[in-house]
C-alpha cells in the first residue's frame, strides 16, 4: 500500500513494505531528523493525517483509533526508522546549511504537482425493518458529492456499494416508475451504519457486513423493484382523486396503479367499493363517490423516496416493510 500526502512544503509518498515507488521523480529519505521534521507536529493537515492513519493500520491492523495524532506520528517515523514504512519526497528536503547559500529560495523550488483528490466510499443497504432480510433489485439513483448521477440495483444482499468515489455527501432518490404495491417496499426510517473506525484497513469486506448485519434470500416473486415513501389518506365528504392527488403532488394514474394496478375505470370503481368502502353514489351520474363514514377509507399515496446529506465513508441503512394487505369490504348497493 501506498499513498501520497502534502506536508507543510513537499509532497510526500510513504509505502508499506519493500515496494518501490509508483509515482515519477522522488528521492527516498532515510535521515531520522528529516524524517522528524517532514512528519513532525503541524506538518500535516487533517486530510493528510487520515491518510496516514490509514496507512498504519496496514503496518498494525490493531492500531487504537484513539491514539492521539502526535503518538500516531512518532510511532509511523519509528517505523520508517525500522523499514517497515518507507519514505520518499518529490523534492529533496531545504538544509539550513542550503538556504544560506541560496540568494533565492524561491528561484530554486520547482513547482509541487497538484494532491490527489482525497477518494472514499459509500454503500447504501436496503434492509427489512422485522428480521433484516435483504432486499434485492432496488433501483437507486444516486448523486455523487461531484454533482454526477448513477444509477445502481441492490444486489443479493441489499447493497449498493459504490468505490473510489470524491468524499462528502451523496443524496439518494427512488422512482415508483409504474410499480404496484405488490412490487414495492415503503420507507420505515434510517438503520444504524458502520463509521470507519470498524472498516477493515484495505476498505469494507463483506464478512464485516454479513456480522453486523444477519442477511437471507428472498423468493423471485417477492423481490422488490420500487422503493417509496407512502401518505395513508384517509377520504372524506368531497374529496376525489384527482384532489387527493394534487394535494400530494402525485397523477391519479399515479395513485390508482399502485394501490390496485390498473387505471381502468372499471376496475377502479370495483376497488373503490370493496377495498375503501364506497357506498355513496352521486345522485345525478350514479358516480360513487367519497363519505366520512367510509371505511376503511384509506386511499395510500406513493412518493417518491428522498434523503440527501448521506455522508460518504458510511454504510447507511433504508429499513423498509411490506405495504400490508388490504381488508376487502363488500357492500350491497
């Protein structure tokens, strides 16, 4: 393993091990002195110390997480002083004994290549909420803390886990796109998630998952396509559903495809009366339409799921359930 790092004037590359170096032009530095002043308190920023830390932990997979980052930089120049850390920089270390030479140290100091992006890792994981079964074939689009878009599926085990990507925050949205009840699963909230101080060194293994996490097979038929949030309306006296759906934002196609799967009217008005309870019929058209005392009376209203703010370097947890089956109600009309 090997990373590059900006310290306070150089660019640096440390490595695990006897590996040479995989960049361009660098000079390897074996002087402990050198070594103490390029790694030495407030030489690094925090992005170049996380980096380091992470290194170490490929040195002693055992590292505490809470070592202070002082402790962390001794022990690292300790173990470039053993060879188990090697150390290179771009441009040799500026001597005292140089500077005074030097009418202009500026003149001497070749241009520093621009750091390497700092690069992360994000997996989101589609769990049902009783008993943490898995659930595959979700589709998720989501956006990348570049601004960029990707579209991904849970895989067997839930997961879409997306590598090698700029750090920061992600947000995350699923269409319904035509599917029904049955081919959908409703948002029930956030579960936990793994921070990094649990990763494994050399980035997530599925076995650290599967411990946290017991995960199963779902039947085909079962599988999920859509992932939603839904609105239980409950009718009253006037409402319709082309008003219910413009109070939600939704189509009544919208509304009718998922709870029965079908926009016929037809079949929409059998629906309406032995899954809702509609028994009052207009008294011009014959129309059915909606009462306070229907009952059950609820219509549920799919939206699409949204969440932004997803930090990177995270596993995030999308618990979800089954929409529950709906009473039938058989009226005399």
């Amino acid at each position: 393993m090997q990373i590059t790092i900006r310290s306070a004037q150089h660019q640096l590359l440390l490595g695990v091990g006897h590996a040479e170096p995989i960049c361009g032009d660098v000079l390897p530095v074996h002087d402990e002195h050198e070594v103490r002043v390029l790694l030495g308190p407030g030489a690094l920023e925090d992005l170049a110390l996380r980096r380091v830390r992470q290194l170490a932990r490929e040195v002693d997979p055992g590292l505490d997480d809470r070592l202070a980052d002082d402790q962390l930089l001794k022990r690292v120049v300790q173990w470039i002083h053993d060879g188990r850390i090697r150390l290179w920089v771009e441009q040799p270390p500026v001597r005292a004994t140089t500077l005074s030479a030097l009418p202009d140290e500026e003149a001497f100091e070749p241009l520093l290549s621009q750091p390497e992006p700092e690069l992360s890792r994000v997996a989101f994981q589609v769990l049902e909420r009783h008993g943490g079964a898995p659930v595959p074939g979700v589709t998720l689009s989501i956006t990348l803390p570049d601004g960029s878009v990707t579209e991904q599926r849970t895989d067997d085990d839930g997961l879409v886990d997306l590598r090698d990507i700029p750090e920061g925050t992600c947000s995350v949205r699923s269409e319904r796109n035509g599917k029904h009840r049955g081919q959908s699963v409703v948002f029930t909230g956030f579960g936990y998630f793994v921070p990094s101080n649990v990763r494994a060194a050399a980035g997530w293994s599925r076995s650290i998952i599967d411990a946290l996490q017991p995960v199963g097979q779902l039947a085909i038929e079962e599988q999920a396509s859509a992932l939603v949030r839904v609105v239980e309306h409950r009718v009253a006296t006037g409402d319709t559903l082309e008003s219910i759906a413009e109070a939600h934002g939704v189509t009544v196609d919208d509304i009718t495809e998922f709870n029965w799967g079908t926009t016929d009217p037809a079949a929409v008005r059998a629906a309406l009366s032995s899954e809702v309870g509609c028994h009052v019929r207009n008294p011009d058209t014959g129309a059915l339409e909606f009462s306070d005392d229907d009952e059950p009376g609820i219509i549920a209203v799919p939206l699409p799921f949204e969440c932004s703010e997803r930090v990177t370097d995270t596993r995030h947890i999308f618990q979800v359930q089954r929409p529950r089956p709906r009473p039938r109600w058989v009226f005399s009309l």
